[in-house]
C-alpha cells in the first residue's frame, strides 16, 4: 500500500534526511533525558529475554522427555506391526489349507458316491417302497433273506458314508469360515497398529519442529541480549564523550519484538496481510492494521526514535514515520495532525498525532512496522494485551 515510501523514507525535498534540516541542538536535552530510560529499558528487556531463554529451555527438556517417550511407543507400535504380519502371514497359510481340505473332501465324496448314487436313483423310481419292492422281487425264502440281509447292510453303508461325508464337509466348512473370520480379525488389527505407527510417526515429527522451533527462539533470545549489551555500551560511550549530550542514543527496535505498547488502545478492525472484500470479492493485500479508536486520541510511538516524515499523504491522511535506525521503522497513519516535526527525537509513549478517520470513513489509526524495508505483521511485535 506503501509503495510510493520505497526508496524515499526520511527523505526532504531537497534530497536529505529530514532530520538533518533541525536545529544542531534540537536533539541535546531530549537526549540527555532519555539516556537514564533507555538504559534502564535495556536492562529490564534483557532480564525479560533471558527469563524467557529459562522459559524455553525448561519447554525443551519437558518436549525432549516427551519426545523419548513417543519414540518407544512408536518402537512398541512397530513390533505390534510386526506381529500382526507374521500373524496374518499364518492366518492366510492356515485359511490356504482349509479350503484345500474342503475341496479334497469334495472330491472323495464325488468320487465314493457313484454307487449310492445309482442305488438312490434306481430305488426312487420304485417309489417310497423301493426296498420293500427289491426284497419282494424274490420267491426264494433263501433269497429273501440274503437280500434282506444285504439291503439292510447296503442301507447302512451308504448312511454311515452319507453321515461321516456330512459331518467331516460341515466341520471343515466351519474351519474354513473360522479361518476366514480370523484372518479379517487379523488384518483389522494390523492396520490399527499401523495407523497407531503413522499417528506416532506424526506426533515425533511434530515434537522435533517444536523443539527445533524452541532452539531457534532460544538463539534468537541471545541474538536480542546481545544486541541490547552492545547498545548498552554504546551509551556508555555516548555518555563518556565530550558531545554525548547532544548525540542521539537509541535502543534497537529488533530485541523488543513482542514486547513494544500498542499505538492506541482500541480494536483492530482491518488485520495484516491479503483479505478478500465481501462487496467485491477482490482481493486486498494489507501491509499494516486499522485500530479503530475515538477521533483526536494521541497516537503514540511504540519505541524511542527520529521522526523521519511528518505530512499529508495520499490515502492516509496525516503520516508520520519513525525511524528507529537499523532498518526499521514504524508508520502512524490516518491522523487528523501530527504532534512532531520531520526530525525531532521521540520516545516510548510520545504522542507522535491525533486519530483521524480512515477512509472507509470511521474513525481509526493505521499502524504499519517496516523491517528491512519489508512490511511485517504487526500483531506479532505488539505486546499482547493484559487479561
């Protein structure tokens, strides 16, 4: 939304910084005063950093523990995959032979049943006396006995055959089925084990990017201590030159990230980054936020710094930018008037305008960060409010 800033941040129209167009002496009192504050700033976001590097290093043996643990469940969770594959692998071969069982029995009762099978039909087609036909077919009393005899054992025979096939098929169809039934029970629990693995897998992977991100902040924690020391001494040797009462001292904006004082007090009522818009459905990329405030509240700078513009801008009203040296700057728009010139020094909490409206028409104070040149979020470098 900045873009004709590119390149021109800080810049007069004569072609200099704007703050090289103050006064030689604007700087000296303020200055003066503001050396005792930052220093004790200094300290205090250092013991904060250092407190938090404490913090994190407490989360990381606490993720470390948990991360050891998940790696023996994960260990536990693959030998039970394992098993389940050795034990479908058995299942499979014994489900394999039962119907080879099954299908041999078959067989052999095809293959025994021919006779009975001739004897079935010709006794059917003598009706429901078949065997009483077949004995009566004999005059002899001799005769009838040997066929009474021989029926009967017939009868028998192809009873306890037709008795032994039906069982010995029924008992091997019901292994068969069981062999069925547990080699789905088998496969239903390898592939619980294996989703208990990938949901382990997922959970060490998470565990190694959150330590992984605890170690980045822990050095970026030192990065900002250090940083801080090095500012520090360099107001020690502000302070100890002959012109240190007219030299310009500020702190890093970079080291209080998280931790600067909101602009204004309010809601944030348009956020950072790409929004759509309901109206229209366009797409709107945003490179800072709205916080809608009462009309003529001070918008106050969030961190000590140089005012390096100052004026009307188009599409936000009175702006005001903050240099806070090492590329970093912070921008206040939508004000009614600004309280600061192009080049003055201002501190934590100074007024730098007035809320005015946006152009949507309420009321709000624009507030953009600016590091290296590139818009960031600036939720993330704002304290968060206090519940």
């Amino acid at each position: 939304m900045l873009g004709p800033l590119e390149g021109g941040l800080g810049r007069s129209t004569a072609g200099g910084p704007l703050w090289r167009t103050a006064p030689p002496g604007l700087f000296a009192q303020a200055a003066g005063d503001a050396t005792q504050t930052a220093t004790a700033r200094a300290t205090q976001r250092i013991k904060d950093l250092l407190a938090e590097a404490d913090r994190l290093a407490a989360q990381a043996r606490t993720v470390f523990g948990e991360l050891r643990r998940l790696e023996l469940e994960r260990e536990v969770s693959q030998k039970e995959v394992e098993l389940a594959e050795a034990h479908l692998a058995r299942v499979t071969l014994a489900q394999a032979h039962a119907a080879e069982r099954v299908k041999v029995l078959e067989a052999t009762r095809v293959a025994q049943t021919p006779g009975l099978k001739e004897r079935l039909v010709e006794l059917s087609k003598r009706g429901r006396g078949g065997y009483l036909q077949l004995l009566l077919a004999s005059d002899d009393i001799r005769d009838f006995g040997r066929l009474s005899r021989g029926v009967a054992a017939v009868a028998e025979l192809d009873r306890v055959r037709l008795e032994t096939q039906r069982r010995t098929l029924a008992a091997e169809r019901a292994a068969l089925v069981a062999a069925n039934d547990e080699r789905q029970a088998v496969i239903a629990s390898q592939a619980e084990a294996r989703r208990a693995r990938e949901a382990l897998d997922t959970a060490v992977a998470a565990r190694n990017r959150l330590i992984d991100s605890l170690d980045q902040r822990r050095d970026l924690a030192a990065q900002y201590v250090s940083e801080l020391q090095e500012a520090q001494l360099q107001i020690g040797r502000t302070l100890s030159a002959a012109d240190g009462a007219s030299a310009a001292v500020a702190l890093p904006l970079r080291p209080f990230r998280g931790d600067l004082a909101w602009p204004v007090a309010g809601r944030v009522v348009s956020r950072f980054g790409r929004s759509t818009t309901r109206r229209l459905g366009t797409a709107i990329d945003r490179n800072g936020i709205e916080v809608a405030a009462a009309e003529g509240t001070p918008a106050r700078a969030v961190h000590e710094g140089r005012v390096a513009f100052a004026a009307p801008f188009g599409g936000f009203g009175v702006l005001v930018i903050v240099d806070h040296g090492a590329s970093a700057f912070t921008l206040y728009g939508h004000l009614s008037e600004a309280t600061v010139a192009a080049g003055a020094l201002v501190k934590r909490g100074e007024a730098v305008g007035r809320v005015g409206l946006a152009p949507a028409g309420g009321a709000a104070l624009y507030f953009e960060v600016r590091i290296d040149g590139r818009p960031v979020d600036p939720i993330q470098w704002l304290a968060r409010p206090k519940r």
